[in-house]
C-alpha cells in the first residue's frame, strides 16, 4: 500500500516505516467530499473482486455532480456549513492568498480544483474543502498548503507567473510575500484569455483552460479568428492537437473568409493539415472570389501541401475570375509545383474570363524555366486576352529580355496590336527595355505605328524620360514632329513631364517648339520646371522664332498644371497585364490593370 501510494502521489520516502493509521492520517489531507478518487483508486487496486455498492457509488457520483455544477460563488456557503465547527488547524500552514478575475465567480468548483493542482508543485495538492476559504469581489482564494514551506511555494510559484496571468490570477501573495501583483482586468473572459494564451504559445494554460466547461472554445476575435485558427498559422502542433481534442470546429470561416485549412497550408504547416483533414476539415470551401486551399498553396509555392491538398480537391476547378491552382503556381514561379500538376494533366491552355492563360503569367513575370516548361508541353504562346495581349507583349513590357528572345524563337508575332492599337514594340519603349527595343529593331518592327488615339512609341519613351530609347529612335528616322489625334507631340509629353534632356535632345533633332495641340497648348506652355522653360525660350531665340508662336492661346496657359484638367498623353498605354495577387488578408484579387 506505501509502495503504491508514494507512486500515485509522486511522493518520495514520505511514508516510510509509516504505520497503517499514520498512513491515512498522512493522506487524510488529499481527499475530501468533493474528490473521492484517491479512495476509489486505491479500493480498486487492493480490493480485489470487490465491487462498490449503490450507496458508495452514489457518492462518487454526487461527488463529481457537485464539482462540475456548483459554481465557485456558492462554495463559500457549501464550506461553511459542511465543516463547520470541523476546521483544521492551519496556523502553522503558509498560506497563499490569491485574487481572481471576476469571471471566475462562474467557474464550476472543479475549475478551482484544476487551478490548485495546476498551481502548486506535485504531491501539495490536498483537498481544496478542507484548506480553502473564498472572499467576495474578485475571488479571493486563501489556502492553507500542508506539508511545504512558504519559501518553497514562493520559488515554485514564480516559476509559474506567465501561467497565473493567462488563466485569471492578478494576484498572489504567500505569508503576505507579494508573488504577483497586478490590477484587476474588468475585461478579463476565458475566451479572450484562450486565444491570448494560444498566441503566447503556452500549451499548460491552453490545456488548463480547455478543463474548463465554461469555455467557448470556438470565440472569435475582432478578425474572426479562433484559437484553432491562431494556432494553426503559428504552426504550433501541440497546441492544435489539444484544441481539436477539445472539439475545436475546424470549418469556421474568419472575416475574411479563410478556414483553418487555408491558413495551415499557406504557411505549409504539414502534420496540421494532416490533423485537420482528419478531422473533417473541408477542402472544398472556398473564398468570395472561389480561392480554396490547393490555390492558396499553389500561389505561396507550398509543394507538400499541394501534395495532399490534390488528393482531397480538384485542383483544376477555377476561381470566379477563372483562374486555378496551376495559373498561380506558373505566375509565382513555383516551378515544382508546375511540374507536380502537369504530371496530373493540368491543361496548360485554359484561360480566365479575361483570356489570360498560364502561359502569360509566366512570361509576365520572367519566369523562364517555367516557359521552356510550357512550351514543351505545347503551351499555344500566340493565345490572347480580351483585350488582345500576348505573352510575347507582357514579357517586353515588363523587359525580360531573356523570355522574349525565346518566343521570337518560337516564332511569334511580334506586331501583334492590342484592342487600342497598342504593340509589343510600344510598351518596350514605354517601359524603358532598351535591350528588347534593340532587339525588335532588329527584326524589322515597325517604330512608327500609332495607337488608336495616335500615340506611338516614340511619344511614350518621351513621355516617360527614356533618353537613350528616344536617341535609338531618332536614329531610325522616327518623325519628331508626329502628333497623336489631339494634337500633342512627342516635345510637349517630356516638357508636361520636366524630362529635361528628353526635350533638349528632341530640340538638338530640330523637333518643332512652336506645333500647337488641338487645346491649343505647346511644349513651352507645359512646361512646368525652370530649366525646361528656360531651355525651350533660349532656343525660340536662337532658332528667331517669336516667342508668342510658342505659348498656348490661353492666356494663362503657363500657369496651368497637370492636375488642372487641359489634356495631356500621361494615360497613354493602359493594357490588362493579367496579374493576380494572393494575399492572406484581402484573399486573391481580381486580375488587374497595369499601365
């Protein structure tokens, strides 16, 4: 019998040469009323064949009734009329003084049994009835310790101080030795202190609040996140697995939109994908825009959660915009995904409601091994959007040079015009890409078409202050003079702009100061910084022009601004570069427009 209750107790020694009575008198402390189990385990173990009758059962369970139903409030009363008159001389006990949040007053008395036995060191833990007395206002708990020291306690118990905070203790003192003193939070609940305490990633008082009955394990916070959600992006597995023990719901939806599933395969939390798949996450629920989780995974390059993932969904099922898991693998340059889902039979053609394809997302954004990729695979690079774009005109906006000459290669087109008139050509000036303008020249491309609108490439590298692209094309015999269908010239875009070596080269390759748009403005009347106006009046001078053929008709032409309403070809090419973003707060946008 001392053999097995130093183990059960984890005791050490503390019953040695003990006799039978002074071994219940050492252990009477440890049960009580409302704890029966140190008597029921031990008749269970040395009582051989012996069964409890209805009367000892019926203890037991009126026992247990009582500690899971009666809240702490009406413990003080319970106390004082059972051991009434019964109290155990304590003097020489420490005692520990502890103060509650208010929230405790609804805790079931088990709750307070919990906190003692999760509070003090192993073997400590007597009966809370016969050692405890509680004080209204906050709970405030005095309990006498038997068989400790004050000192021990204070060391223990300061080891213990993140867990009092998370669980509800402002408060503690022993023998009056202040442990923990904080003031009271009026706002304190269980629910808030869970998700505190998950985020905290403190595992002991997340599994001590889960004891609690009066916890909504599923609570939200202001972003409708649960513990089980926070616990997931942290990527903490302990603490999942408790909270999904505990009958976490894994398929609440947070402000957003996202599920835990989402969240656990964004940041490519394996065995918590695995967990909750298990139990019953659902794969298929989507956000507002038809994101799911194998999209979520594919977009952030999470290869073995697209593993999993595409043995529960269809990964090849589109968002509302059309796009899929493939898209966003090709578009982030996630190339082992790409070949993961090619191996499924991914179709490297399918297009979004806009036209754009996987294929244009790739060249977009330079990612070269996935286009050689995809062209092995028979990816059509001639397909194009709604608006008439081609891989072969993202790839040269954007200047990957590299892309580029591979499509050529492939033997694209590379006049092909968007839906305004606009070419490949065009947004490589536009743009800068001085090595891709090079190289178009190079095949014959044509440097004078014109948009819709009449802007050209020559305008947009003025416009924009690309010097070395407009004395490329100077040296092609582009006309300096054109205008676009309201008049403006390639002088007045670098002028309106302030690109002052763009307007001096333009002047040096005799571009005419005194051409007037069709609002009547010039490039001097544009002109808004200093050195550019005084540039354009020295040479008015120098070249005998008049210096009234050169100002708008407007009288107060010159003090006008971009800003200020008169046209200007600043929104020249506007062409749907097929970007998609996925991000964890605003889930995946809509394909959007890049000038």
């Amino acid at each position: 019998l001392i053999i097995w209750l130093e183990a059960y107790m984890h005791w050490n020694d503390k019953l040695t040469n003990a006799s039978l009575d002074e071994t219940f008198k050492i252990i009477h402390p440890y049960y009580d009323f409302i704890d029966c189990r140190l008597i029921v385990d031990m008749s269970q173990i040395f009582l051989k064949g012996f069964k409890f009758g209805d009367d000892k059962l019926s203890i037991v369970k009126k026992a247990d009734k009582l500690r899971f139903s009666s809240e702490v409030r009406h413990l003080n009363e319970a106390l004082k009329t059972t051991y009434e008159g019964h109290i155990p001389d304590t003097s020489n006990m420490p005692m520990i003084s502890m103060k509650l949040h208010n929230q405790w007053h609804c805790s079931d008395i088990h709750g307070l049994f919990l906190l003692i036995h999760n509070l003090l060191p192993v073997g400590h833990q007597q009966s809370i009835m016969k050692y405890i007395s509680i004080s209204f206002g906050c709970v405030v708990i005095k309990y006498s310790v038997y068989g400790s020291t004050a000192d021990s306690l204070i060391e223990y118990t300061g080891g213990k101080l993140q867990f009092m905070r998370l669980i509800g203790v402002f408060s503690l003192c022993i023998n009056d030795h202040p442990v923990l003193q904080e003031d009271e939070n009026m706002n304190f609940t269980f629910e808030l202190a869970l998700l505190k305490t998950v985020t905290a990633d403190h595992h002991e008082a997340v599994k001590f609040l889960l004891q609690l009955k009066t916890v909504n394990i599923d609570h939200t916070n202001e972003e409708g996140k649960t513990a089980l959600m926070l616990a997931c992006e942290r990527g903490y597995e302990d603490i999942v697995h408790s909270l999904l023990s505990a009958g976490a719901n894994v398929n609440i939806k947070d402000n957003k939109g996202w599920t835990t599933l989402m969240i656990a395969s964004k940041y490519n939390h394996i065995s918590i994908i695995h967990m909750l798949l298990q139990a019953n996450a659902n794969p298929h629920i989507r956000l507002s825009d038809g994101s799911n989780a194998v999209m979520i995974a594919s977009y952030h390059g999470k290869y073995e959660a697209v593993q999993i993932l595409i043995t529960e969904v269809d990964y090849k099922c589109q968002r509302e915009d059309g796009g899929n898991a493939f898209m966003l693998a090709c578009q982030n340059g996630h190339t082992q995904i790409v070949e993961l889902l090619l191996k499924e039979q991914a179709d490297p053609n399918v297009q979004t409601n806009d036209g754009a394809t996987a294929f244009m997302l790739a060249c977009q954004n330079g990612h070269t091994q996935i286009v050689e990729l995809l062209l092995k695979e028979q990816a059509d690079p001639n397909v194009q959007t709604n608006d008439g774009a081609t891989a072969f005109m993202l790839a040269c906006q954007n200047g990957h040079t590299q892309i580029v000459e591979l499509l050529l290669k492939e033997q694209v087109d590379p006049n092909v015009q968007i839906n305004d008139g606009a070419n490949a050509f065009m947004l490589a000036c536009q743009n800068g890409h001085t090595q891709i303008v090079e190289l178009l020249l190079k095949k014959q491309v044509d440097p004078n078409v014109q948009r819709n609108d009449g802007a050209n490439a020559f305008m947009l590298a003025c416009q924009n202050g690309h010097t070395q692209i407009v004395e490329l094309l100077l040296k092609e015999q582009v006309d300096p003079n054109v205008q676009d269908k309201d008049g403006d010239t390639a002088l007045m875009a670098a002028s309106d702009e302030g690109h002052y070596e763009v307007v001096k080269l333009l002047l040096e390759w005799k571009a005419d100061p005194t051409i007037k748009s069709n609002g009547g403005y010039t490039a001097l009347s544009l002109a808004k910084i200093f050195e550019t106006k005084t540039l354009l009046k020295n040479y008015l001078k120098k070249e005998n022009f008049k210096e009234d053929d050169a100002i708008s008709v407007s009288s107060f032409a010159s003090q006008q601004t971009i800003s200020s309403g008169h046209h200007t070809i600043s929104d020249t090419i506007s062409m749907r570069s097929s970007h998609s973003t996925l991000t964890l707060d605003s889930g995946i946008e809509d394909l959007t427009d890049k000038k």
